[in-house]
C-alpha cells in the first residue's frame, strides 16, 4: 500500500512551536511516514517542545482526516542538524537565525563572515548567542549538533 | 597522601530496607540501574535550576538553564525506562515526585549544595566528564533503550564538560580572588569523585551483562581530561581524600532531603493536579 501523499503535506502544514517559520519537516524530525503511522524523533533530550510538536502534529492528522495514522517516538539515531532540509535552512536565514555549518558564520542580517560567538547556549537548546563585527547586530545560531 | 579506608554505610544499616543493594535478578536490578542513572540527571538538574535569576550574566543563567533542561530530559528517558522495567505502572513523574530520600539512587556529587559559582563549575567539570565517557560507552550498552538515549544525551554532555572547563580555566587562571574560589570549589567536590567509579554489586552485575559500564575502564581517560583542564587552568590537584560512598544504595547527605522539599512539594500537596 503505497503512503498517502497527503500525509505528508499535512506534515509539512504543522510548525515548529519555537520556530514557527519552519515546519515539523523542514526540521528534520519527521523520519517516516507509513499509511498507518508516523516516526518522529525529537531534537534535543530535554527540548520541552517534544511534546508540544507530537500534539500538534496529532491536532493536524485529526483535522485532516488521518484519525487512524499513529505517532512514534524514536531516538535512535539521534537527529542532528544534517537532517534539516535546504528548504528549512533558506527559511531559517531569511527569519534572522543563521542556518547550522560546520564551517564559516555568515550574519544573517548582512552576510559578513566577520561573526563571533557570545554564548554557547541560546533562548533554545537548539541556538548559540552571536554577534556580528561589521553590523553589529546579535543573531542566534541554530547550533551544529 | 595515604590513603584511608573509604566511609561506607555502618553495618547496622546495611541489613534491611533503603540501604539494602537488591539481591541482583534481572529485572530488578535493572531497575536499579536506571535510577542511578535517572537520578543523577533529576538531580543535579533541579540544583542547577536553582541558578535560574541568579547567575552572574545573563549568558551564564541560560547557559545553566539549557543544561538544566538537557539533564531533566535525561531524567524523563531514564525514569520512564525504570517504570517500565519495574513493572508497577511508576512513569518518570511518579518516581520524580512520589519516592523519598532514601529511595533515591543518585552520587552524592550531584546533590551537593551549589555555593558559590567556582563550587558549581567544580561539580560541573567533575560530573559532566564522567557522564561524557559513561554515555560514549553506554552507547554501546547491549540494553537498547539505554544506548538510544545515551547516543542523543553523549552530544549534549560534551556542551556540558565544555562550558564547564571553560569556566575552570577562566577563573582558574583569572584574579587572586577567583582563583582562590575555584580552587576551594575543586577541593571541595573532589571528595565526592571515587563514588562516580564504584563497582558495587549491582554495578558489577549489569556491566557483565553488557548492559551497565565497566567505571574502572573509563577511569584513566577521566583522570586524564580533569588533569588536563586543572594543568590549564593553573590549578593545583587536589590531594586524594577519604571516599564517601553509599548514594547508589539510598544512603545522603542532608542536602538531597531539602532539595527533594522544594522539587516535590507542589506534586505531593495536590497530586495530580494539571493546568
């Protein structure tokens, strides 16, 4: 039986309560998606959005018509920023939160690399604190993890 | 320094009840495991809230937030592993709320008072180091659920042992007066380092079933990170003291009574209650 094609623009359609710029599958989390349920797995151990995001992700599937699609939790493997779409990180840029890299940090408001970091942990776990050099505006950093 | 015996539970204690290492079966002494490991995160995650409003910036009170908010997750994965092994229908809030002291399993490093911020970096650095090589090796655990979680939580620990030595090092190697504090904090919480590597009986029996950790392999490695974040933070080593064990078997010191009174009070007084 083939997966509901639908299914998946009803996920795309849920957003992150603490980014709500980018969708439950911009982000990643959504890891499968069967004709009778849906794998989750959350970002960070302790993030209190986890529960939040389940039950909207149920309130969507409900509304949709989907009553009888379940939702699993797994851990593993742990999710890591890799699993964050090109879409989501283009809508994570535009929004003023610098996309994770392995490699240079571009300001999200004027795109110098003259960037540095302030604090290591963020309003989010996901996020550090930055600071631009050249515009010197703040921004946060969706953390490589 | 010669070494003294370690400070062990008077055998008076020892014969019955809280005190007791349950007779190792498997279920049982999986459930124990688990509350070691649950307790240790529950606890010194609600010591490090106790920071919240209080820290000495606001990128330190986030700082300690957010690993706050890692460990309690920690908790919540382990705890409701426990419940299940058990078997009594106990979630993650029934065994945070709803045990008392002595049914706590956690080391006595985590539930030491925070003092000043070089005493909570010091227990810091110490714990989040331990807990780093732990969950690398429980990653491995034969014990899926357990190395599902320890594979998420290993990369979050390793923010944690970072902003730790950061802080070590920065006051360490800071002014005469936040030297001075970091290393009484570092002097204090050194005490409580043997009992992270204890091998009771229960310990001993999960790493043979592949399931727990063999603490004495990961031992050198651990020496090995701390000598190094002392070495550079000019700190000086502290000299080896008298061990204080018996936090796995339920046995504390006065501070966790009183850090369980403001966890558990509002759960106890209205059971249930939801908002």
């Amino acid at each position: 039986m083939l997966t509901d094609p639908g299914l998946w623009e009803v996920l795309a359609s849920v957003p992150d309560p603490e980014i709500p710029v980018i969708s439950v599958v911009d982000l990643g989390i959504v890891r499968s998606v069967a004709p009778d349920k849906v794998t989750i797995t959350p970002t960070y151990t302790g993030c209190p959005a986890s529960h939040v995001i389940e039950r909207d992700i149920r309130d969507a599937l409900d509304a949709a018509g989907y009553r009888h699609v379940a939702i699993e939790t797994v851990l593993s493997p742990a999710w890591t920023t890799d699993w964050i779409t090109p879409e989501g990180r283009a809508k994570l840029a535009a929004y003023g939160i610098a996309p994770p890299t392995k490699g240079a940090v571009h300001c999200p408001q004027c795109g110098s690399v003259q960037t540095e970091e302030i604090s290591r942990f963020g309003s989010t776990p996901c996020k550090s604190l930055w600071r631009c050099r050249d515009c010197a505006e703040p921004f946060d950093l969706f953390k490589c993890h | 320094m010669a070494s003294l015996p370690p400070i062990d539970l008077p055998s008076a204690a020892t014969g019955a009840g809280a005190f007791d290492t349950p007779a190792p079966s498997e279920g049982s002494a999986l459930f124990e495991y688990l509350l070691r490991l649950g307790d240790d995160s529950l606890i010194l995650g609600q010591r490090l809230s106790e920071w919240c409003g209080h820290a000495p910036s606001v990128e330190v009170d986030l700082s300690l937030a957010n690993i706050a908010l890692d460990l309690v997750g920690q908790a919540t994965h382990f705890l409701n592993l426990a419940g299940e092994a058990e078997g009594k229908g106990r979630d993650d809030d029934a065994l945070a709320f709803r045990r008392d002291v002595l049914d706590f399993r956690n080391c006595w490093l985590v539930e030491q008072p925070n003092g000043d911020f070089a005493q909570t970096m010091a227990r810091q650095l110490l714990f989040s180091t331990w807990q780093k090589l732990l969950f690398r090796s429980l990653v491995g655990s034969s014990e899926p659920t357990i190395a599902a979680v320890a594979e998420k939580a290993v990369k979050e620990v390793t923010y944690h042992q970072e902003l730790a030595s950061e802080w070590v090092i920065r006051l360490g190697d800071g002014t005469e007066e936040s030297r001075r504090r970091m290393q009484e904090g570092l002097d204090w919480m050194w005490r409580f380092v043997p009992e992270l590597f204890e091998m009771d009986d229960l310990a001993a029996f999960m790493a043979e079933k592949g399931i727990g950790v063999d603490l004495p392999a990961i031992r050198d490695e651990y020496d090995r990170q701390i000598r190094d974040v002392i070495a550079e933070a000019t700190l000086d080593l502290p000299p080896d003291q008298r061990p204080i064990l018996g936090g796995r078997r339920g046995h504390h010191s006065e501070h966790l009574g009183h850090l369980l009174a403001a966890m558990q009070f509002l759960p106890r007084t209205y059971p249930d209650a939801v908002w």
